[in-house]
C-alpha cells in the first residue's frame, strides 16, 4: 500500500482534522505580520498537508478550518477548497 492510499484510507474514515497554524512573515514597510493557515493532521497527529499565509484574518481561516471539518474535505483538494474561499470573501 502506498503513503496516498493510506491517507486516503484516513481521509475517508474521518480521521483527518484540519487545524489553524500561525506564521509570521517579514514585511518591508509592515515589520513582522502574524498570518494564519491551514494544517491537516492525520489520526495520529502527523502533518499530512500544510497551507501557510492564508490571510492575517484569524476568524477567517478558523472558519475554513470548520468547514473542511465539518465536510470532510480531501486534503488532495485544499488548495482549490482556499482558492475558491478566498474568492468568495
């Protein structure tokens, strides 16, 4: 069994959980500046898949975090899933 078919075994079980992560970037005129993204974690608490630097919104991205919960989503697919959010707002 390869390591996709494994996390897409997790995936489709529920054992998946998608997380908040907070990084901070450097910004010429800004200074530091606290940005938030996404952390899919495996049942086991391993990253599975990361997206950083989403938004400096908090709530915002708590809020994607919920959702692909919520639904479950694909991790193969979060790229899209943000893109697609991101533009609704």
């Amino acid at each position: 069994m390869k390591v996709q078919d494994v996390r897409l075994e997790l995936t489709e079980k529920h054992h998946i959980r998608y997380t908040v992560i907070q990084t901070t970037i450097a910004m010429e005129k800004l200074g530091e500046v606290k940005t938030f993204g996404l952390c899919v974690l495996d049942q086991y608490g391993n990253r599975i898949k990361e997206i950083v630097d989403i938004s400096v919104n908090f709530e915002l991205v708590e809020r994607l975090a919920s959702i692909c919960n919520r639904f479950q989503a694909l991790p193969i697919h979060l790229m899209d899933i943000v893109e697609d959010f991101i533009a609704e707002i």
